[in-house]
C-alpha cells in the first residue's frame, strides 16, 4: 500500500503563512528549528483535512471555505509566532 500522496491541505497553506509572516518575528525567524516549531503549532491549532491529489480543493472548497481555512490559517500562524517565542524567551532566562 502507498498513501504517500495523502496529506493535509493545510501544511502547503501553513509554511507559506510561516514564511510570510516570519519577517515580523526576527527572533523566531532566526533558527529554522523555531520556524518548524512555529509551523507545527499552527498546524495543531486548524482542523485537518485530508486529500491525496491538490486539485480535489477545486472542488470540495468553496469561496467560503477558502476565506475562512487563510483566516484560520493566519490566525493560527500569529499565534504560534508569539507562543514559540515567548517559550523561547523563557528558555533562554533559564
């Protein structure tokens, strides 16, 4: 058996809002092992979902379901920014 064309439509949505938003946050952006940390915490906090081919979003989306998966997606993302680097900064106090 193969899955490995399943995956989450999120995880392509999430590293392009990390690599986005990573400017704003220079500390985090600073370590690649951060920015991964920053990726699976957002990941965690959207609802997977599941296909095996990209073009199957064309038509199991809506317009609404787009909007509202990139808000989630950003929001999701801002948060994870600001929760590794407050964990990150108390880290390096110890």
């Amino acid at each position: 058996m193969d899955f490995s064309s399943v995956h989450n439509i999120h995880e392509s949505a999430v590293f392009e809002a990390v690599s986005l938003a990573a400017p704003r946050y220079p500390v985090v952006a600073a370590s690649p092992d951060l920015l991964a940390d920053v990726a699976c915490v957002a990941l965690n906090r959207v609802s997977p979902r599941y296909i095996r081919h990209d073009v199957d979003l064309a038509f199991f989306l809506t317009e609404r379901e787009r909007a509202e998966n990139e808000r989630a997606i950003n929001e999701a993302v801002d948060h994870a920014f600001n929760f590794v680097q407050a964990r990150h900064a108390m880290a390096a106090r110890r």
